[in-house]
C-alpha cells in the first residue's frame, strides 16, 4: 500500500516543474511532501517532524503558523483581497510604507559618518536639470515602491538608478557595478548584476554588460590575514575561528579600521576608472548567501559608501537575505554605519507568509521623477505590488519584530552559533567554519566535497534536520525565534553527521 507521500510524489512527477532541483533527483528520490508547518518545524504527510534550518529559503524569520501573523491574514482576506495602486491607495500600503520608511530614520548612525556628522546629500541642487527640486535634508525621508519578491525588487532598484540619471540630465551614466559571485534574483536584469555561471550561463547573450569588482571573503583572506575576521589564521588556511560576531563587530566600531581591505582594491580601481558611465554599484550586504554564505567585514562597505558619495554614483543594497534582524542588526548595512540611497527588501518582509517586497529609494532620488516640467513618471509596476493581503501580514511581523525584541534576540541567539560552529573547524576535512548573526556556515575541504555535502543532509533529513547545502558549504539559517536548545541541538548533530561521513 502506497504512503500518502508516494501518492502525492506520483502525481508530482507527472505535472509539477521544480525550481532548482534537476529532474533525476525528483524522479528517483523520495523526496519529502510538506503539508504544514508549527514553530520552527515541517511536518511530512505521514506526520514526521522537521527542524526548518533554512528557514525555508531564507524567509520564514518567525517560524510557521504564527497565530498573529495568520490571523491577520484571515481578518484582511475578509475586507479587502486585492485593489490596484495605479493612481489609487490603500491603508494597508500606506501603513506599511510609512513603517518601513521609519525603519531607515536616523536612530544612531544610520544616517552619520563615524565622527558622528552628518552624511552630506549625495547631489546638491545645482547638480539637478532647472526645474527639478531636489532636497538636501539632513533627516531624508523614504519613498517605497512595492512589488512581489525579490528579484522584482533588484529590478526595479536598477531601473530606478538608470531613469534618475536619465532624470538630472546624466544618461550616459548607464553602467553598473557589482561583486563576483553575487546573486541578485533571476529576471534578467537581476541576472546580469548578479551572474553566477552554474546558475545563468544559459542566458548570458540576454544579459546586459556590467563591471564585476572582485569579492571580499574574508574565510579566504588573500592578502596577509590582515582582515578583522581572519586575523590570527594563517593566510592558506582562512578563518581560525567564525565570523563577525557581536564582539567582532562591537570592537570593529571602537576601532573602526580594523581591516586594511586589501580587497577593495578591485572596486576601487572599477569606480575610478569608469566612475562618469556608472549609475550604481549593487552588493549584498556582509554575506553572498546564494555563492556559499561568503562573508566579508563592514569595513568594506563603509569603504564603498565613501568612494560612491564621492563619484556620486548610487549604492544599492540588496538586503533581501540579510535584511530584517538575519545579522543581528535590523539591517545589516547597519554594521557599516553607512546610508545607501536604495536598499531592496523582501522574504522575512512578511515571515515568508506571502509574496511582498519593497524597493525603497530615498527622497532626493524620488522627486527627480516628476512629470513637470516633462514626463520623468516612473513607467514600471507589478499586479501584486502592496497586495492587501501581503500588506497585513507585513505590518504584523513588525509589530512582532517590535513587541518580542526579535533583532536583539537574534544577536544573543547568533553568538550561541558563533560559539557552536567554531568547534566543528576542529574536525578533519571542516574548513572555514564562520558565523554572521544567525547565518553560520563551514566548508567541506577536497575533491566531493559537495556529493559528502548531499549525504550530511540526507543524515540530517532521516533525523529531522532540514539544511539545503550550496556546493561544497552547509549552512543554517533557522528562523530567528528558534529556541536556544534546537539551535544547540541541530550544531550537535552537525558534528556527529560529519563523524559519520566525513
């Protein structure tokens, strides 16, 4: 007799096409049906239980089934399921894109250098076309533009970059820039800034051309082992112990040049060579999550700000993996101290509950997209962009965030993961062992690296853990209210799932 799994599987094979996954591995594995989820667990069809360590690709922050955030679904499906923000609003985005437009008001440094000054305008008026008002307030405001996911979010972020120069009379600036490695969505703009060939390579002829400056990971220190992360490792060896945590960054801002940043270099070199074609440089902030959890210091980005402020080029910051307490901050830009002028939001927006996201762009960058005296409207939108629905599950994970300390919590909670994972570098054939707020990964050393990788989920999977490694790296990524012993619990059988197949 069939399992109610199999049943579903029969059916899956025949019709479903799954993202990411090859079809050899859905046609002979059994690969797991899901049919609910409680806290930080999934439950199968025949009722076995999960540890959700991924937080089911990165976006389920609070867990499953959150009564508060359910049940604001349930009461908005019952007044308003869907209604157009083309020339019309309502309360739900308008709530919504005021609390995250407050999210990014100066609090401490958000919008201050590291002396505690102001950061000037990015443009003065005078740098705009006659006719174009273009605020230089000290506490600028936000201006949100909605959409579905992530992707959808970078895209808009780019185009938004482009038309703006367009806007102030600079079209010929143009030209991004972005990180090796990086991974910004998979629409085709969001390709060409973020192409990783294992992914894309099928689509480079659709992609457009953009300046790929050498990514700083700091597991992997090529220059010395001078970075704040790798500082007492043997520069072939990398990391001797996990990544920025909140001592690392507590003391990266009493001493804030810790890090030489040899790797900037590559950045550096792009922006002053190319800085009068180039509208924009796009980086995930502190961690490439989809290359492998590659992690660098904030140093880095302070770097960057200060050399875009200078050209006045536009930082864009795709904080849709790290963003929303991940890092132990709210943002991990946050770390830096630095204020891009765009940053992208998206799947802990809503707990993972329903597809939102947000570009949101900073007031002098907005203005400049009046229709007077010419039609500088911005021409882009989704169907689902400030869903209703989304909306409410939105506002209420940040009551949730707000009321329950979640980002606080997440930094304590991120120091046990620290702690944890540092041991693991210990074992034979572990390399690279780090930690970033409740981002903690390590590296499997050697040739089939990442087919050992596949049997350590698989040894996880039997015993209740679900992981998802990238290549030759394993990672958890637990829902940031996961409970302090599962966090313990699932490391521990890390360990001894490296034991065993190692």
């Amino acid at each position: 007799m069939k399992s109610r799994s199999e049943k579903y599987r029969q059916v899956d094979r025949k019709f479903l096409w799954h993202p990411y996954s090859s079809h050899s591995t859905i046609r002979n594995n059994d690969f797991p049906v899901i049919v609910r989820g409680k806290g930080p667990f999934l439950y199968d069809a025949e009722g076995k239980k999960y540890f959700d360590a991924i937080s089911s690709w990165w976006c389920c922050s609070l867990g499953h089934s959150h009564p508060r955030i359910v049940a604001a679904i349930k009461k908005q499906a019952g007044k308003l399921q869907h209604s157009i923000l083309g020339n019309m609003s309502h309360p739900g985005a308008i709530e919504l894109a005021e609390k995250l437009a407050d999210l990014f008001q100066p609090k401490s440094i958000l919008t201050r250098g590291r002396a505690g000054q102001p950061v000037p305008p990015l443009f003065s008026l005078s740098d705009g076309p006659t006719g174009l008002s273009v605020p230089t307030m000290e506490k600028e405001t936000r201006r949100v533009f909605f959409a579905s996911d992530g992707s959808s979010a970078l895209e808009a972020a780019l185009k938004i970059a482009a038309q703006y120069f367009h806007n102030i009379g600079r079209p010929e600036r143009n030209r991004f820039v972005s990180l090796s490695n990086a991974y910004h969505g998979d629409t085709l703009g969001s390709v060409s800034a973020g192409f990783l060939p294992q992914f894309h390579r099928q689509f480079k002829p659709l992609t457009f051309p953009v300046f790929r400056a050498k990514a700083p990971f700091c597991a992997e220190c090529g220059h010395g082992g001078t970075s704040c992360h790798a500082r007492g490792a043997s520069p072939d060896k990398g990391l001797s112990r996990p990544t920025c945590g909140a001592s690392q960054v507590k003391a990266l801002h009493d001493n804030p040049d810790p890090c030489n940043c040899e790797c900037f270099k590559s950045m550096k070199k792009i922006i002053e060579k190319h800085s009068e074609e180039i509208a924009g440089v796009i980086v995930e902030p502190l961690c490439q999550c989809a290359a492998g959890m590659r992690m660098y210091p904030p140093a880095y980005l302070e770097k960057l700000a200060q050399l875009c402020r200078a050209h006045k080029i536009l930082l864009i910051a795709d904080e849709i993996a790290v963003g929303f307490g991940r890092t132990g901050k709210m943002f991990a830009f946050e770390h830096a101290g630095i204020d891009p002028d765009i940053v992208c939001l998206g799947k802990s927006l809503s707990g993972g509950y329903l597809p939102i996201s947000a570009t949101v762009v900073k007031e002098n960058i907005y203005s400049t997209f009046s229709d007077r005296p010419k039609d500088n409207t911005f021409y882009h939108g989704h169907t689902f962009a400030g869903n209703p629905i989304a909306c409410a599950a939105a506002l209420e994970v940040l009551k949730i965030y707000k009321e329950k300390n979640i980002v606080p919590g997440a930094a304590r909670k991120g120091r046990i993961m620290a702690g944890r994972i540092s041991r693991l570098n210990s074992i034979e054939g572990v390399r690279n062992a780090r930690c970033l707020g409740m981002i903690a990964a390590f590296e499997l050393e050697g040739k089939g690296g990442a087919a050992r990788a596949q049997s350590i989920k698989k040894y996880l999977w039997d015993r209740g853990v679900l992981v998802r490694p990238l290549g030759n790296d394993i990672y958890l990524m637990p829902p940031l209210n996961t409970p302090d012993e599962l966090i313990t619990d699932a490391i521990n059988l890390l360990a001894e799932a490296l034991d065993n197949v190692l």
